[in-house]
C-alpha cells in the first residue's frame, strides 16, 4: 500500500508542477499582451520542420506559378492592343503617304494653278501633322489601357491575396471607360471619312477600266468619257482645266502615283476599320471590369458590417 501511495502523490506532485509551469507561461503571454495591445490578434504558427522545408510538393512549382501568371493577363485588353498598334500604323504610315501622292496628282493634270488648290494643300498638310499626333497618342493610351487591364484583371480574379481595391482605382477605370467610347464614336467618323477618296480613286479607275474595255478602245466615243474632279468639292469651279478625258485620264490611271495613292487609301480604311474593332472590344473589356470592381467593393463593404 505504501508503494502505491508514494506513486500516487509522485504522479500529483508532477501534474501540480505542470500546471505552475502552464500558468506561468499563460501569465506571461497575458503580461505580453497588457504591455502590446496590438499583438492580441497575432496568430502563434508552428515553425515548419526541416522536412517539410525540404518536401517539394509544400510549395508551389514553376508549373502552378506560370499558370498563376497566364491566368492574370488580359487576353481581350492584349488582342485589343494590338489591333489597336497595327490599325492605327497601317492608317497613319499609309494615309500619310497617299495624301502626299494625291497632292502631286492634283498639281500634275487636274489644277497647274498653285492658286486653286492652295486650301487643299494646307489642309492636306494639317491632316498630316495630324496623323503624327493621333500616332503618338494612341501609342501612349493603348499601354495605359493594357495596363489597366493587367490591373483590373488581377483584381477581378483576386490573384495576389485578399481582394482590395480603393474609389480612385475604380473613378480611373470608370474614366477609361468613358474615354474609350468617346474615341469609338470619333474613330467612326475617322472611318467614314476615310472611305471618300477611296470611292473617288474607284470611280476614276473604273472610268479608265471603261476606256480600256475592248468595246469602247480605239473609238471616237473614248475622248467623251471624262471624270471632273471638280464636281467632289477639293478644287474650286474655276480650276484649269478640272476635268480629263479619254487618252489622258488613262495615262493618269497607269502612272505609278495613281496606282500607290488608291491602294494605299484602301489600307488606311482597312486601318481605321481594325481600329474601330479595337476600341469596341477595350469598351466591352473595360466596361466589364469596372461592373465587376464596382460590385465587389461594395460586397466587401457589406461584409465589412
């Protein structure tokens, strides 16, 4: 009896002990946390063992961290910058070089006078340091919109940790988004405006395709058939001599800046169209984020309550 008695108080005597030593931690965690207030919400985590520092399935692979990244680029915003970079190019290198080509045509065999086709020519000038600017610009706002997808993105599909995003982030989403439909309205008079000298170069060349037919070629009626530049409002009335016909108007046709102005006003049309389909598809992209950031600020709200 005296052996098992002896245990017993032995085995109360270590649990005693426990306790002090239990206590006395938990009146120095409680002393800690009287002393720094704000380190009652820290969460003690276990240090991780050497072999789970050594495991490689703890963290993520190369894999997991490519497709962490594939999943947060803007694949409409990309597409959308880059339509955006080859139509305006192909709009401003081209039109620039065929307003140019159109000027020589002009001076050469519709208007000898410098004195009728001075506005023209000053006009035509101005719409190419135009052209230089609307390059530059649009150069400038397709990175920031990329940006900006890259940015909205990101915080749609929450990929770097808790979901934040603050009313200035939201007030210049809702500026792009405002900025870009104003330029799909403008882009669609740019691409209005840039079909009219391609009906005008059709209409003269499919009167010079009329004069090389096989039933009107080599007849008197040739020197009938004529095209008056005058009648499209570039040149005044009163321009000499305005107006070409029959041999001369296809001789115009085969020269080489006839040939490269018509198609090169077909390219820049095609460039201002890509650039229109551009800019619908950033309005849609851009639209979409910001609905989808407007809604999640205020869920985070509501929660936050």
């Amino acid at each position: 009896m005296k052996p098992a008695m002896e245990t017993a108080a032995e085995e109360n005597t270590e649990q005693s002990g426990e306790r002090k030593v239990n206590s006395r931690a938990e009146m120095e965690i409680g002393r800690y946390h009287w002393m720094y207030p704000g380190s009652k919400n820290h969460q003690y985590r276990p240090v991780p063992t050497l072999g789970d520092r050594a495991n490689p399935l703890s963290s993520p692979g190369c894999f997991e961290c490519c497709i962490k990244c594939l999943g947060g680029v803007p694949y409409a915003s990309l597409v959308a910058t880059i339509l955006c970079f080859s139509g305006v190019a192909l709009f401003c290198g081209c039109g620039h070089v065929a307003l140019a080509g159109t000027v020589a045509i002009l001076e050469q065999h519709f208007s000898t006078n410098t004195s009728d086709h001075a506005l023209l020519s000053e006009v035509i000038q101005l719409m190419q340091y135009v052209i230089y600017g609307i390059a530059s610009f649009f150069f400038l706002y397709g990175i920031i919109l990329l940006a900006e997808g890259f940015y909205t993105t990101s915080a749609v599909k929450e990929l770097h940790g808790e979901f934040k995003t603050t009313a200035c982030g939201r007030c210049i989403s809702g500026m792009f988004v405002f900025l870009t439909y104003v330029l799909g309205v403008a882009w669609l008079g740019v691409f209005g405006f840039s079909a009219v000298p391609v009906f005008m170069f059709y209409n003269i060349w499919s009167t010079c395709e009329v004069i090389k037919s096989p039933q009107t070629n080599g007849t008197a009626g040739v020197e009938q058939i004529c095209v008056d530049i005058r009648q499209y409002g570039i040149i005044p009335w009163n321009a000499f001599p305005g107006r070409i016909c029959g041999s001369a108007l296809e001789n115009i046709c085969n020269t080489n800046e006839f040939y490269m102005s018509y198609h090169l006003f077909i390219v820049a049309c095609a460039g201002a169209g890509a650039t229109v389909i551009a800019l619908l598809i950033y309005m849609m992209a851009t639209t979409y984020n910001y609905a989808v950031l407007k809604f999640k600020s205020r869920e985070d709200c509501c929660t936050k309550f």
